[in-house]
C-alpha cells in the first residue's frame, strides 16, 4: 500500500467533507480574481459616453427631420391671428347726428352744473364777506362808543357855570329830545340852574342852545370814526353826518 492510500484511509468522513469545501473555496477566489478590475470612483478622468447612445440621439434627431410632414403630424391649423384692429363699422348720417346730439347735451349739462357750483360758491363767498365785514363794522362801532365816552370823561366841567339872561337855552329834557344828548354828557357844558315850576326842591338847569347843538355834532363825529384832531374839524364832519341823517 502506497503512503497516499494509506492517508486516505486514515482520513474520517468529516475530515473528507472539509477538505473538499476548502477546495472549492480556492477555486472561487481564483475565479475572483482573475475578473476585470472595475475603473476607481476616485479617478478625475470623464467616463467615456457610449457610443450607442450618441448613434441614437443622432438617429432620432434624424428620423424628425427626414420624417414626412402630414396634416396628421401638424396638427390642427390654426388661422395666424393679425396685429391689427379690427376696423369699426361706419356710422350712419342718423347715428352720428344721436352722438353729436348725446355729446351736446352731455357738455350742456356740463356747463350748467359748472355754472350753478360757480353760483354758489359765489354766493357763499359773499355771505362769508358780508358776515366779516358786519363783524368788522361791530368792533369799530364798539370802539367808537369808547371813544366817545373817554372824550365825555375827559371833558366833564361839572361846576362851570353861566348866566342865562337873553339867550336860547335847552333844559335836560330837551337836549334829549331834540338832539340825543344824555344828561352826563352835558356835564362837558356850562350851565344854569332856574326854580322849577315842577318841583321847587329841585332846580332845573339850562344849557346854551348852540353849544348842545355843537355837542350833538361832536358826538355823531367821533362815533362815526372822525379823528378827533380838533374840535372844529369835529363839528364840521358832525354837522354834515347829522344833516345827511335828518335828511
């Protein structure tokens, strides 16, 4: 018996079975080897583009322009659409005559409206001026009533007296009657006192007929506004407001 023969008696069944799978396990790695090694993700060279698809693009890019051009494979026509307008149609001589009228009274009834808004702001705006001007008119009017009784105040010869023998005089009572004096503007006038018929506890005073009569025309100048420079420019300008006011 030869020394292999007598190893493989030796050897058990398992002892067999193991060998033979280490066997098959070199002829694998053998095989596994020896493929084609697969190009590295790593490497910055571009992959080469097969060229079977660049053959295809070309041949379908082709086939659309050598492809015969039926109705079917346009499509439905379509009518080019134009930049133009359309042209409106020409109005008849009755339909231009209806516009011309419309846009007649369109701008009469324009104007009338411009007129009446014209109108009234007019009227609005006279109202506002003549509410000013009376408010002006009442402060001036106001003023010059102050003016008058600081003249009064300024002028008052209360104890200044006269002798009333043979001349025109004016009592209290008639000074205010006939001309709008008060008694305590009288007090800028000489006086005389006479017994009174009506109360002979209280004598009545007499006044000089001209000078209440010069006294009324200063009053209706200075609350007329007259400066008071003097008193004959004061009687003057007086003298004519009265006569124009008894007129």
């Amino acid at each position: 018996m030869s020394q292999e023969d007598a190893m493989d008696a030796a050897l058990t069944a398992s002892d067999k079975a193991c060998m033979e799978k280490a066997d098959d396990f070199k002829a694998s790695k053998v095989a596994v080897e020896q493929l084609p090694t697969p190009a590295s993700s790593s490497s910055t060279e571009n992959p080469e583009v097969p060229s079977i698809k660049v053959e295809s693009t070309r041949a379908s890019r082709a086939s659309k322009r050598n492809r015969e051009t039926t109705p079917d494979a346009l499509g439905p026509l379509t009518p080019p659409r134009s930049s133009k307008k359309p042209r409106t149609p020409a109005k008849t001589p009755a339909q231009e005559e209806e516009a011309v009228t419309k846009k007649a009274a369109a701008l009469r009834k324009k104007a009338d409206e411009a007129a009446v808004k014209a109108a009234n702001a007019a009227k609005r705006k006279a109202a506002a001026d003549a509410k000013k001007a009376e408010t002006q008119r009442k402060k001036q009017v106001a003023q010059w009533k102050r003016d008058w009784k600081d003249w009064v105040t300024t002028n008052q010869i209360p104890d200044e007296r006269f002798t009333a023998f043979e001349q025109d005089c004016l009592t209290v009572t008639k000074s205010k009657e006939y001309l709008g004096i008060q008694k305590d503007e009288l007090q800028c006038l000489p006086h005389d006192t006479r017994p009174n018929p009506n109360g002979p506890f209280a004598p009545m005073r007499l006044y000089k007929y001209e000078e209440v009569v010069d006294l009324a025309y200063k009053k209706e100048a200075i609350l007329a506004g007259v400066s008071q420079v003097d008193d004959e420019t004061l009687i003057a300008c007086g003298k004519k407001l009265w006569e124009a006011k008894k007129a």
